[in-house]
C-alpha cells in the first residue's frame, strides 16, 4: 500500500514542517499539549470543560490565543483523530508522518466521538424558542449572545441556555453567568407573555365596547379638532398661540387615531408550535438573562416611549 504525502495547507495542531525534508514532525510542546486534551476526554470532559482547563493551566493555542470549545471539538473530531493516528482521513492511506496518538487511545476517543455526534445531531433538530435570533436574548453579565446547549448526563440529554463567551472560551470570559434549563424559561417567557397580551387584550374588548357605544362621540371629538385645525390654518397670519393650538390639537388627533389602531387590531394571535417563535419577537424586543432571574423588555407598537421591562425570577425548585 502506498504512503500518502502531506499535501500541505495549515500545519495541523502538535507537527511542525521540516522544510528541507519536507516533511511533517512532532511538535513537542504541542504533542504535550494534545496529550492533556486526550487524557480530559477520556475522562469525561467536554470541549467546554477542556477549554476551561487549559487556559485556566495558562497553556496557550498556538497563536498565543485562549482555547475555545471549538478548537477543542475539531482536534476530537474523527478524521483529526485519524490524522493523529497517521492516517489520512479522506483515503485512508497511511501517512509519511510520524503518529502522535496511541491506536488505544484512539479508539477510547473515538467511541467518545460518535457519541458526541449524535447529541450534537438531535441538538440540530431541537427547537429552541429563544434562540438563533441574533442579539435578541443576551448575557446580563457580559452582553454575550446566550445560545443553546446540550448536555448529558446520566445517559440523559438536558437543553440548557448558555452565554455563547462562557461555551466558546470558558469562565475566563464570563465567570459569573451559568446553565439555566431551555424548558424552564422557554415557559416562563410564554406565561408572561400571555399574561401581557392578556391584558392587552382586555383592553381591546373595553375599546372595541367603548367605539360601538359611542361612535357618534368619538366621531364628532375628532371632526371638532378638525375643524379646529382647519380654522387655524385658514387664518391670513397665525400667533404664537395659534401655533400651539394647532400642534395641541394635531397631537391629540394621532393619539386617538393611533390608540384605536392598535387595540382594535388582531393583537392576541392563537399561540401554537408554529407561531410561538413569531409571538415573541413581535413583542418582546430583548431578553437579558442573569443567575436567578431574567429580565424581558416588551415593545409597545404605538409609542416605544410605552415600553417596559418585566423581571422573571427562576424558581430553582422547578429546575
């Protein structure tokens, strides 16, 4: 069987090239650093966690940078492992490298690794309510965008949220947030979020009830400011006073005009699988999650000036 040769590109992770050879060799400090990061996967850590290790141990990356769970999962992925191993992963033709990784080892690895894959294959399929909208839902302790997570545990896969800062590069970046459950809040957040349509559906009844009842009024209040507005503008020269009547009177026309919109409209939509995503990015305007509670800030359609915020404690009986 033929030997495959190197065919350049980046050097991968724990081999350095000898040019005048031109050849790939083990990289001894690199080497050493791999031999940590199989040594944690064996023993049950996770790209986080391994991350965490290393650059709370101060071992660098190669570029001097701190490690992140990404760096850590292609280095664990199986045509690394198989690289490592000295083969290479697309023919499967032995290589003119020296291996650096014990056929033991690899195979403790790689069962490690398919088992990983398959989490990370059913965490693609799950639907996360809060998530993949962006800076929609952030950390409240480094402004980080929180993201999904998956995590096993027991031979069961929990759904947790996370900030993305403390999944990629560990507690150096964000020490103080945590893994809050996706069941947990995604309930909490659709509750409170019925509660506040609720209410404002109970004003668009009142108002709907209110128009019915006194169309006639309403009707005239609003001819009777703009008359009023027609007066003013007929007017050959208009005074300070004028000016301010008129800016009175138009202001109070918007405001009616605009409550009215808004509360008679299809305001509570029916909250089923398919439009829960759109239920909540058509009210709430951010998400800002911290330990024990997360803060939601509602969008008010009418004036933004009507906004406000809700604080959501997380019960941790419920967790």
């Amino acid at each position: 069987m033929s030997t495959y040769k190197w065919q350049g590109g980046g050097i991968p992770f724990g081999y350095a090239y000898d040019k005048e050879k031109k050849i790939l060799l083990p990289n001894p400090q690199e080497v050493q650093t791999l031999q940590k990061i199989f040594k944690l996967a064996i023993n049950g850590y996770g790209s986080k966690k391994i991350a965490n290790e290393l650059n709370n141990s101060n071992i660098p990356s190669r570029i001097g940078s701190k490690w992140t769970t990404g760096a850590i999962e292609f280095m664990l992925s199986p045509s690394r492992l198989q690289f490592y191993i000295g083969y290479e992963p697309k023919s499967g033709k032995r290589g003119n490298w020296k291996p650096i990784l014990p056929k033991s080892v690899y195979d403790r690895l790689h069962v490690k690794e398919r088992q990983t894959d398959i989490r990370k294959t059913k965490k693609e399929r799950e639907e996360y309510l809060l998530s993949g909208h962006g800076s929609f839902f952030v950390c409240g302790y480094c402004g980080g965008t929180v993201k999904a997570s998956v995590t096993i545990k027991q031979n069961q896969k929990l759904k947790y949220y996370l900030c993305s800062r403390k999944q990629t590069q560990g507690n150096s970046q964000c020490p103080e947030s945590k893994l809050v459950q996706q069941r947990i809040i995604d309930q909490l957040v659709i509750t409170n979020l019925k509660i506040q349509l609720s209410k404002t559906f109970a004003i668009k009844k009142f108002v709907t009830a209110l128009r019915e009842q006194k169309q006639k009024e309403l009707q005239l209040l609003l001819n009777t400011h703009i008359s009023r507005v027609h007066k003013i503008i007929s007017k050959p020269n208009l005074s300070e006073a004028d000016i301010r009547a008129l800016s009175s009177s138009l202001d109070l026309h918007d405001q009616l005009e605009n409550f009215y919109y808004y509360f008679s409209g299809d305001i509570l939509p029916v909250v089923d699988k398919k439009s829960k995503k759109d239920l909540v990015l058509r009210n709430i305007a951010e998400i800002i999650l911290y330990k024990n509670y997360f803060d939601i800030r509602y969008r008010f359609p009418v004036n933004d000036k009507l906004d406000f915020t809700k604080r959501i404690v997380i019960n941790e009986d419920t967790k």
